[in-house]
C-alpha cells in the first residue's frame, strides 16, 4: 500500500495548523507592520484557558471555547493597550523585541499557574474516533477535519469582511496609510483594537483545536509561531491568503520530504525543521518579496 | 584562586603514595567511608532519603558486630547534583579526611566529577543512582549498582530476538538518554540476526504522524519507542491510535514503565506492551525491615524504592569489602571485580569489568493497566 495519500493528507493538516497561526500573524503585520512574535501566546493562552474551563471547571466545550476565546481578546487587548500603543511611533525593531518579552512572560504566567507539564484535553481511556478512507488509505480524525475546515472558514470570512464590509475597508485603508486614513476621520487606533480583537480570537481557536491535536503545555506557541512566520514569509508578508497558502505549502513540502523514501533513503524525521528553514532560505534567496506576492508596498491586508 | 589551590593540592596528593591511610584509620576503631549526595536543592528529593537509608543501613551494620569489631561511619559531603560541588567534596574527602572509598554520587554529574579525582588517589567510588552511559568508561575504581541507561537497550533487543522478531522498527527521541538506549539496541539487535530501521525526532517535535507512517510502511511487527519523557508517549499514542496502527509488539522505555499515568488515558492500548523497569524485588526481607525501620524513624514512607535498594545494597557490599580486605581503597577495588550473584535487595548483583552492574533492568509487560514482571 503506498503511504504517499496518507502522506500528503499529513501535510495538509500540518500545513493547516500553520495557517491557522499564519492568518492572524499576517493580519496583524499588514496592519501594524511588524511580526508580533507573541501571537502564539495568544494561541497558547487560549489552548490553556479551554483547559481550564473544560477540563479542571468541567463545562461544557462549546461554553468553554466561547470564554476561552473571550478571554483571549481580553488579554490581546490588554497586550495591545500596555505594550504597543505606547510604542506606536517607535521602528518595528522595537515592536518585535517588545513582542519578543510580550511572549516570554505570557509563557512564564501560564507556566506559574499551570506548570511546565504537558497537558491533554483527554478524560478517562481514549477511544480513537479516526476516519478510514479508501480501504485504510488515509486516516482521519474528526478534529483534524475541523482544523482544515475551520481554516478555510476563517479564511473565507475574513477576506470577504476586509474586501466587502464597512469596517474591512477602514481596516485596509489603516494598513495603506495611518495618516491618511487618519485623516479620512478613520480612528487608527479603534481599527488596531479590532484588529487585534480579531486576531486575538483566530489564535484563541487556533490553539484549542492544535492543542486537542498536540495536547498542550506553556511553550507550544512560540514554536507554531516560528514555522508561521515561515509560512508567511514563503508567501508573502502582508497578505493574509499569502500567509494560508505558504502554511499549506510549507506543511505538505515538509511532510513529503521526511516521508518519501526513493532507493531506500530518505530524510530522518529530526530534519524536518531543517528541510523547512532550507525552503524558506531558498525562497528569500529566489523570491525575497514571497512566493505571491507583487509588490512590496501597498494592498498590505 | 580556588581551582588554582585545588589544583596545586591534588598535584601534590597524587604524588604522595596512598598507601599512608594506615596513621589516620590504623588504631583507630572506626572505619570511616566518604560519601556524596545531594543534600540541598531539587536534587535533596532524592539525597535526602538516601543519606536517611545509608545512615540506617550503617546503624544496623554496627549493630552485627561492624567490620570485624570496628564500627563503620560514613563522612557526609554534599555534592548539591553538580560536577564543581562533587569535584570540591571529593577532593575534601580523600585528601582531608583520607577515605579509601566514597558512595555516592546520586546525580551522573556528580559521579562524573568523582571519577577523575578517585581514580587518581585509587579510592573506589561506588555510585548508587547515576544512569549515564559514560560512567561506564569513567575509570577502574569506579562503580554502580545501578544500571546504565544503555542495559535498557540490551534487555529490549534480547526480549525481541527471544521472542523471534527478526524485524523492528525504532522511534528514538534525540537526547542523550534515548539515543544511547536506542544505539545499544539496535546494535544487539542487528548482532543476534535482526533487522532495524530507526527513525529520530527532535524534542520539540509534536507531530509524529509521517515519522509513524514511515515506520508503518516497513512492515514490521515490533516497534521499539525511546522518548524522555511520558508526556512524549501521550502524543505518540495518540497519533498511533488514531492512524490505527498497532504492530504485534510494542516496547516503550523505562520513562513510560516506570509511570502508571499513561494507563489512565491509554490502559486498553498499552496491553501487552512491553518496558523495562528497575527496583526493589519485593521480596528480599532484611530491606522490607529497613523499609518499615524508615517509616517508623521518619514518620513517612520510603521514597524511591529502585534507588533506595540500591544504596542499602551497595552499603552491604562496602562493609562486606572492608571486612575482608581492609580499608584499602585498591583492594576494596579488587574485591568488587569479584562480586558474583550476591543477593540483596535489587536481586543478584554482580559487577562487570567495568565496575557497571550485571543485568539490572527486569522485563515487564503492561496487563489490565499494571506493569507486570515478566519471568
């Protein structure tokens, strides 16, 4: 039986977690022009705020994603209103290194309540609820079906709210020009809370769905943040479709690298990450802009 | 300044012969060992009750009768699970106090630090705790009753081809831990006439599915997993479940037999697995005595069962030496070359030429949620 459907199958679901991450780092970027490397705490925070409520609280899930992902936004806001609203004017050199601490002590705080242990979402004997397909062919869980599908979900809907809505073009002419949307009566800094408020709430459901994936424990958002921001360079900073098809690119590249076998050799596992970086090299070197992106400058979002 | 002292000091010990110990324990009628441990930091979970087990294993040796009438003392110095603190008590032990003979360390770090120091004076350390393939090799005095992380890899590979798998696949995690199980197995493995394919993840990896796929399409039916920790195995049963696969024998490492936590999420697929573990016997009675003596004197239970019946057995084993060849640290040396299948509370203990433990882990197999001793 050939392993490859299988293979690109895992690749997809790889690729779909990093563009997940992918789509709220590159929406923040086009807005605020810097890579906020404390997105996946935001994603992180999120995995451990639907513990808390659903497993140590015992709730029901759906109540408990809905306060998880409130919770979230409340503390992107937060994040937002204390750190980087003061350094608004400050170069996106200061933004990332800020961004950088932002991560740091969010992962310490998690790790102060929760512990450095890796947690499951699991209660009691697990039975595996996976999908057969073609004979055995592929393997599929239900949360792995959620992760693309959600993905692609969050995709569409963002897109047509930024292309078609009121406040989606307010938030593109902000990520055009502050000053002259500012001018135009739009408030940059209400557009950037949204902003944050949206993206905030993508990780929220982001780190739930990777951590039933993954299980969960106080430093997996930086390492989803990394192999993001090499989705969104793949693609193309500064554009969130960009961002999705590097992730899915990135994640089935990488799969099909480590899993094919041609005349009895093929790449270990533990190069995995190696053969991503390598990519991303290759793409900097080829296409410094990104493998869809035009331009540079303008339609940032 | 200190290294330079230290050093100068140790210069001019080694030049001295040792065998100028008679003034400091000759008329005397004590007999006192060195000993190093953990006594303060994270690491004092473990040194702790062990120095609480060596004192007890002492009093009891004194009251037998000693070692041939003399009393054994043991002089306490506190390694902190560190090579610079080891290195500094090791030092103060055999150029001050003058012992022939130091238990200890706990951590391998410690021991690592002891070795050089002890094998240049010739006094015997006899580690009861440290795991590190490299002290195997840390010189002739040094030794341990507790089994290197590599008889893990042995005791798999002789299970397997005992069983009559002449093919295994390996997951190995890339520490220094499990990839020195895992080059041991396969090394025996592939001797005894088997076929491995390995595969290695790094420690930040979560996704495991295309390692596992690969692993799968080799068609084996026994998968060797080496991870570091239990949580590992949490993400690699799961994603194995989930792909539905489940090869006619698994084995997992020690981390994950020596841990009953799995089994609350994992019970009905990990039946049958096999692990390999390392204790207490549960039937050598004069530790079941000392075990109960703890209790009563410390008011709890005795913790680390595997490395407290390594200490006591260990504490037996130096008496036992002193009584018949003297404190003399290159005859204490010889003596433990010699030991042979000598039962105590970890079974039989018998030292190899390189002063490691014979054997060690025992086999058990995962039944109804409990690891289970395989005879």
């Amino acid at each position: 039986m050939s392993i490859l459907p299988q293979l690109i199958t895992n690749g997809i679901i790889a690729g779909a977690i990093y563009a997940l991450i992918a789509l709220g780092l590159g929406l923040l970027y086009g807005i605020l022009r810097f890579v906020n490397l404390a997105h996946g705490e935001m994603a992180m925070a999120g995995a451990f705020l639907f513990y808390f409520f659903a497993i140590q609280k015992g709730l029901p899930w759906s109540v408990s994603a809905i306060l998880a992902i409130a919770g979230v936004v409340v503390i992107g806001l937060i994040v937002e209103r204390c750190t980087f609203r003061p350094l608004r004017k400050a170069n996106s050199t200061t933004n990332l290194v800020t961004s950088l601490g932002v991560s740091f002590l969010l992962q310490s705080i998690v790790m102060m309540i929760f512990g450095p242990n890796i947690r499951t979402y699991e209660i009691g004997q697990r039975v595996s609820k996976s999908y057969s397909i073609w004979d055995g062919a592929i393997h599929i869980t239900p949360n792995q079906i959620a992760i693309m599908v959600i993905t692609m979900v969050i995709l569409s809907s963002l897109y047509i709210f930024l292309k078609y809505t009121r406040l989606g073009k307010a938030i593109r002419a902000v990520a055009d020009n502050r000053e002259v949307a500012a001018i135009l009566g739009i408030h940059p800094n209400k557009i950037i809370m949204i902003v944050f408020g949206i993206s905030s709430a993508i990780a929220a459901i982001a780190g739930i769905l990777i951590a039933n994936e993954q299980n969960l424990y106080p430093t997996m958002g930086f390492l989803l943040v990394i192999k993001a921001f090499t989705a969104v360079i793949i693609g193309g900073l500064g554009n969130i479709t960009a961002g999705v098809i590097g992730g899915f690119l990135l994640g089935i590249i990488e799969n099909l690298a480590i899993g094919i076998t041609i005349a009895g050799v093929s790449i270990p596992t533990s190069f995995r990450d190696g053969v991503a970086f390598l990519i991303l090299i290759l793409i900097l070197i080829w296409k410094p802009t990104g493998l869809l992106n035009k331009k540079t400058e303008g339609s940032r979002v | 300044m200190l290294t330079i002292a230290a050093l100068l000091l140790s210069a001019c010990v080694n030049s001295t012969p040792t065998t100028t110990t008679e003034t400091e324990g000759g008329e005397s009628d004590t007999i006192t060992i060195g000993a190093v441990m953990p006594l303060t930091g994270d690491a004092a979970a473990y040194g702790t009750p062990l120095q609480r087990v060596a004192d007890l294993t002492v009093e009891e040796i004194n009251a037998n009768g000693g070692i041939n009438g003399k009393k054994l003392a043991i002089k306490w110095e506190n390694g902190e699970c560190n090579a610079k603190s080891a290195s500094t008590a090791g030092q103060k032990l055999i150029e001050i106090d003058k012992v022939e003979v130091i238990l200890g360390g706990v951590c391998s770090s410690e021991t690592l630090a002891l070795a050089p120091i002890a094998e240049a004076a010739h006094v015997v350390v006899l580690s009861t705790a440290s795991s590190n393939p490299s002290i195997t090799n840390a010189g002739d005095y040094i030794f341990r009753d507790y089994p290197s992380d590599a008889s893990q890899g042995e005791l798999d590979a002789n299970a397997a081809l005992a069983a009559g798998y002449t093919k295994a696949v390996v997951l190995s995690e890339q520490t220094d831990y499990a990839l020195g199980v895992k080059d041991v197995f396969v090394e025996k493995f592939t001797a005894g006439g088997g076929e491995a394919t390995v595969e290695t993840y790094s420690s930040e990896t979560t996704d495991f599915k295309t390692a596992l796929l690969k692993l799968q399409a080799v068609g084996a039916d026994l998968l060797v997993t080496v991870a570091q920790t239990p949580a590992k195995y949490g993400v690699i049963l799961k994603q194995m479940q989930d792909m539905g696969w489940k090869p006619k024998q698994i084995i997992v490492s020690e981390v994950a037999g020596a841990d009953t936590a799995l089994f609350v999420e994992y019970k009905d697929f990990m039946e049958g697995m096999w692990s390999a573990d390392f204790s207490y016997d549960g039937v050598y009675e004069p530790f079941a005595n000392l075990m109960t003596k703890y209790k009563e004197t410390y008011g709890e239970d005795l913790p680390y069962k595997g490395f407290s019946a390594t200490t006591y057995d260990a504490v037996y084993v130096l008496a036992e030496a002193l009584t018949a060849v003297g404190n003399d640290g290159e005859k204490v040396k010889d003596y433990l070359y010699g030991v042979k299948d000598r039962v105590g509370a970890v079974g039989k203990l018998s030292f190899d030429e390189n002063g490691d433990l014979v054997g060690g882990y025992s086999q058990v197999v995962a039944k109804d949620g409990a690891w289970v001793k395989v005879e």
